[in-house]
C-alpha cells in the first residue's frame, strides 16, 4: 500500500515534468523553423529568468498571481467545481483592495494593509459564491455562471475605474493607494513583494484545510462523488458556496496582491489573463497547492524570460506562447505520455 | 625600452582616435510600443517608422519591445533604463503613469513621451493638435456626405481621443450644419472586431462616411467601409493604401517625425526635454496625399481643406481643445 502510493506519487510528478521536456523539444523545432538558435534562445530564456537574483526576483513576482489563481482553480477542482471565473474574481477583488487602499487615509499599516488584503479576499469571495449559489440552490452549471460573470466583472470594473472612481489621468485607473496599504518590495527595483509571502502562506493554508480538516475531507468528498458524500451525510449545497466563496477568495487575492504589491493602482484590464492562466497551472501543478507554487515558477519564468527576448532579440515572444500551450497539451494528454512511458497505474 | 613605450603610446591613442568616435557616436535608443503594438498600420507602425528612420540616417543603435499588456509597461521602462541606453521613447499615453515613477528613479536617463506630458527634467514630452488635424478631415467628411450623416469612431474614450472627436465634429459642422455626427467608443486599440462592428452599426444608421482614431481596432472600421461600400478616413498613419478609393484620406500624424526628431537631438546632443509641439504649421498633423481619391473629390472640397487650414494657422478658425 505505501509503495502503491508513493509510485502514484512519483508518476504525478513525472507527467509534468515530461510535459514541459516534450514542449520545450517541439518548441525548438519551431525556433529553428522561424530561422532562430533555439539553444541560444532556451538559453536567453533561462538567462532572463534564473540568471540573475534580479531575473529570479522578476520571475518570482510574475509567478505570485499565478500562484493565487492556479490555486483558486484547483480548490474548486477538488470540490468538483471547474472555476472559470478567476479572472473576474480576481478583478473584483483587486477593485475593492484598491477601494480600501485609496479610500481608507489616516490609518496606521498595521491596521490599513490587513484590511486592504482582507477588502480583496471578500470581494473575489463574493463574486466566487454567486455561481456557488446559484449551482447549490437551481443547479446551475458553474462553467456557464463563471464565465458570464467574468464578464460583468470586467466591464464593471472598467466602468468603475473610468467613472466614478477614475484617477484624473488619461489612462483609465484608479487614483494611487495609500502608502500604509502597499506591501512592502522586497528587492528594489524590482517590483516583488511580500505578496510572494502571502501566496506560499496560502499555499500551506489550503493544504491544510483540505487534507488535515474535516471540512477540507467534506469538500473533497463532494468533489470526488457528491451523490456519496450526500448519502454519508454531507451537505452538499453548503460545500458548493463554500468551496466557491475560497476559491473566488484566492483569485480576488491574485488582484489584491497585483494592487497592493505591484501597480498600486487598479489600471483597467491590468491582468492580462491571469485567471484563465491559472487554469493551466492548477492542471500542470495536478491540482495540489505544492505543485501549483512550482508550477507557477515555470509560468513566472516562461513570461520573465520572454518578456526579455521581446526587449532583447528578435525571437519573438510568441514562440513562448507555444510552448505555454504544448506544456497544457501534454499535461491534458495524460494518457499519451503515460502510453510513452509504458507506465500503467500503480505500477 | 623608452622609444618603444613611446611608439606604444602613440598607437594607443590612435587606435583611440579611430575607435572613440565610433562609440561617440552610435547613442543607444530603446523604444517601447503602446497596446496594439507593431502591425496597426497605425500609431505603433507610425513611431517603428520614426525609429528606423533614425537607425538608417544617423547610424543609431535600436531596440524596441511590443508590451504584451498595460501590466508591463513599468518592467519594459525600468529594464531599458537598467540598460543605461541614451534614450527610451515610450509610446502612448498608456505610459505616463509607469514613466511618472520611473523617471524619478532613473534621474540620469532620458526618456520621451509620445502622446502626453510628464514633467521631470528628463522628460520630453511630444504632443500633438489631433484637433487641428481632425478639424480638416471633419471639413472634407461634412462636404463630401449625401447623407448628412458621417461617423466617429475613438479607441477609448480618455481626453486625447476626445480630441480627434471634438475637431472632427466642429469641421463637419463648419462645413455642412446640418450633418449630424455619429459618435462611438469601443473601449480599447486592439480590437478590430469591435471597430468593425461599431462601424458597420453607424452605417446602418445612414453613416456614408466614418472616422476612426482607434489605432488597430480602426483597421476593423476601414475593412468595414470595403466591405459595405462606405468611406472611411484613417488615422495617424497614411492609412489610404489599406482599401484605395475606400479612405478618403487619412489623418496624419507625425508620430515618425517626432521621434526621429527626438532621436536626432540626442544624437546631436542638444536634448533639453520639456514639451514639443506639433500641429499645423509644421506639418505634425494634416491630411494624407490623396493619392487615391484625388478623382472622386471635386476640386472645390480641396479649396475649402486649404481654407480652413489657412484660417487655424491665421488664428481664424480656433478650434475646440478638449485638453484646455
């Protein structure tokens, strides 16, 4: 039995990782294809990722959303709920950090910067718990709730950043948090920040809930059959809001720690995908908060390190896109690698 | 042993002599895209042709980088100011809130921006009259439409858009009072389908001719025009090539020249920052050739163009600058 395991847990380890080997190989070939070095190019790419403790603090602070949002995902994932939502989520939530950052003034930090954190988790919690609702109490699916509302979410906010709440500036945004609400940078100039503290201190939060809680054992229990877990006692509908409202309130964290840490401003559409982002990464770290923070790595370090390619070489940064998209192939096409591998369950 | 020192020495300093002009005289020069990037036909491809301009006329070096979101902007400026480059042009006003922190932290670079102003030491500022320039293709629209109806179409709606709008609707008044102006926003410059659709919208509302200064989401408004047999009228670019005899006239935007203009002073070493202007006068705004609507225009709408451009440079004409 502890074998068994311990080799499921080996072979969950080795599908990502022989995902991200295969994508950067056919990644390669489209490098050569375009006319380019594709070592010296993997190379840049490492360089501008890992190279430095500047390129690794960059990496680090593009990696802390994800990490927020991959692991939004993968809370619902174990509930049975697929969240497309975290990109509203995530938008809600950084709208009303930002609210509690610019409105609040006179306050001390020790008070200021929990409540702003605390004005984001609630925001994306709420905007999680309404499809939580509404699949709980009319059985509707949230996939089509999520989605629809990541929608409201963003012209929404739009609306709020360049009407009522809009900074002066021609670019649509908020006006400037208060300095007792920004998170503290940890590596001038670059702009992480102890939001990374946050995540990893999310990351142990959620293992715990699931796998060392009876609530956490109930969520995951719905999540694997929720006619069972119903039958054995479970409320199933409570679970639902429930393992929506955290899931949205790690997403609505992803904005609180954008906000916070790094624009200290809610600029419209700032995100650029995060939230849907967060999907692949709660697919490549396998649903587990351990994996998704190293997942969230591999992300991080992907966009660093084109984003330096962009601003360095010719190598266009789309190629990178690619390999993002092999990588959450193969991850999804589990069952080829394992066929690869010869690797049979439990073996 | 002293003799050779000498001779050592003497070739030391030519090979100074050869090389250190080389390094005088190639500035560095980073430049960083708005939203949209490279491919607009527009805004971006505007200040890429600025750039290239300068790299093949005064022999600089350049790099640029195409911002893959509004959330980039601030890593793109301090890694090019990290760099220590001679000059980083930003482009859009989308930039002014990263470039206002920024170049407080990097006092020693300079940086230009496109579109806005930003007032540090370091900064230059390079603004436009879009009023102006809008002014004259708003005359040619309000003449030229048989449906008294003609169309605008803005990227977002943010006062630097306002002003293509209010210039465009004063021209077609002063020219036709009773044209009515069709005004939309499709919230963002990268979004040709949303152009498309707005544009198509206004012409089923009895627009004969739409107006876009929307930077790529524009290139939806003018394969609108082609397609349902409408005129549009470009913007910042000479955009007249992208459907020949479909736009009207484009109108441009001096966005290469400012930046080669910018450019040119540093590698000249007479970069003083502070605010330049263009407008009118200097060519920094105006309508495109015409190449390929110089027959379906009568002569008498060109006069009335060279009239009002005449009257906004004698003061006669003043027109409305949603900025002031």
């Amino acid at each position: 039995m502890q074998n068994r395991t311990r080799a499921i847990r080996w072979q969950e380890m080795v599908t990502p990782l022989v995902a991200v080997i295969l994508a950067l190989a056919i990644g390669a070939g489209f490098i050569l294809f375009v006319g380019e070095n594709p070592l010296a190019a993997y190379k840049i790419l490492f360089v501008e990722s890992f190279g430095s403790l500047r390129n690794l603090a960059t990496t680090l602070q593009r990696a802390t959303p994800l990490m927020f949002t991959g692991m939004a995902v993968a809370f619902g994932y174990r509930a049975g709920l697929f969240n497309i939502g975290a990109e509203g989520q995530l938008y809600i939530g950084a709208f009303a950090a930002a609210w509690v950052g610019f409105t609040f003034t006179g306050l001390p930090r020790l008070i200021h910067l929990p409540l702003a954190i605390v004005g984001g988790m609630l925001g994306g919690a709420l905007w999680g718990s309404i499809p939580g609702y509404l699949k709980a109490k009319l059985g509707v699916h949230e996939v089509i709730n999520t989605i629809m509302l990541n929608f409201v979410a963003l012209y929404l906010t739009d609306w709020l950043a360049t009407g009522p709440f809009h900074g002066g500036s021609w670019v649509p945004e908020t006006a400037r948090i208060k300095a007792t609400a920004a998170l503290t940078r940890l590596y001038p100039p670059t702009r992480l920040s102890t939001g990374l503290f946050l995540a990893l201190l999310a990351a142990l939060a959620v293992y715990l809930v699931l796998w060392k809680t009876k609530q956490g054992y109930e969520l995951r229990a719905v999540g694997l059959n929720p006619h069972a877990a119903e039958y054995g006692g479970i409320n199933v509908a409570k679970n639902t809001i429930l393992a929506m409202a955290i899931s949205g309130a790690l997403a609505g964290l992803a904005g609180t720690e954008q906000i916070l840490g790094l624009h200290n401003r809610f600029i419209v559409r700032f995100s650029a995908d995060l939230g849907f982002m967060g999907i692949a990464v709660a697919l490549l770290g396998k649903n587990h908060p351990f994996g998704v923070i190293l997942a969230a790595i591999l992300f991080g370090a992907l966009q660093t390190g084109s984003a330096a390619m962009d601003r360095l070489t010719a190598v266009p940064r789309e190629l990178i896109t690619i390999i993002q998209a092999l990588i959450i192939f193969f991850v999804a096409a589990e069952y080829l690698i394992r066929r690869i591998l010869r690797m049979k369950e439990g073996a | 042993m002293q003799k050779r020192l000498g001779l050592i020495l003497v070739m030391v300093l030519l090979v100074g002599l050869i090389v250190s002009p080389v390094y005088a005289a190639a500035p560095r020069i980073g430049l960083i895209f708005a939203e949209g990037g490279l491919g607009d036909q527009s805004f971006n491809d505007a200040a890429y042709r600025g750039l290239m301009q300068a790299k093949e006329e005064l022999g600089v070096e350049v790099i640029y980088v195409e911002p893959a979101d509004i959330a980039e902007m601030e890593e793109h400026q301090r890694a090019y100011a990290d760099l220590g480059l001679d000059l980083v042009i930003v482009i859009g006003f989308i930039h002014k809130s990263a470039l206002e922190e920024v170049s407080v932290d990097y006092p020693n670079i300079n940086f230009a921006i496109v579109d806005d102003t930003v007032e540090n030491p370091n900064v230059t500022s390079l603004v436009f009259a879009e009023h102006e320039g809008s002014f004259l293709v708003g005359v040619l629209a309000g003449l030229m439409t048989e449906t008294n109806t003609v169309g605008f179409v803005g990227g977002m709606e943010v006062p630097l858009i306002r002003k293509f709008e209010v210039g465009f609707v004063e021209g077609a008044k002063y020219a036709n009072p009773d044209v009515e102006v069709l005004v939309n926003y499709a919230g963002a410059f990268d979004d040709p389908g949303r152009g498309r659709e707005l544009a198509v919208s206004q012409n089923e509302r009895g627009a004969d001719i739409v107006y876009h200064a929307a930077g790529g989401t524009g290139s939806g408004v003018i394969d609108a025009a082609a397609a349902n047999g409408f005129y549009a009228i470009g913007v910042d670019s000479d955009q007249d090539h992208m459907a020949p005899g479909t736009v009207l006239t484009s109108m441009v935007k001096g966005v290469d020249m400012a930046v080669f203009e910018v450019i040119k002073a540093v590698a000249d070493g007479t970069l003083e920052g502070g605010v330049w202007s263009f407008g009118i006068v200097d060519g920094g705004v105006g309508t495109s050739e015409f190449n390929y609507t110089k027959d379906l225009i009568p002569q008498s709408v060109f006069d009335a163009i060279e009239d009002a451009k005449a009257k906004i440079i004698s003061g006669e004409i003043v027109v409305s600058n949603p900025l002031q």
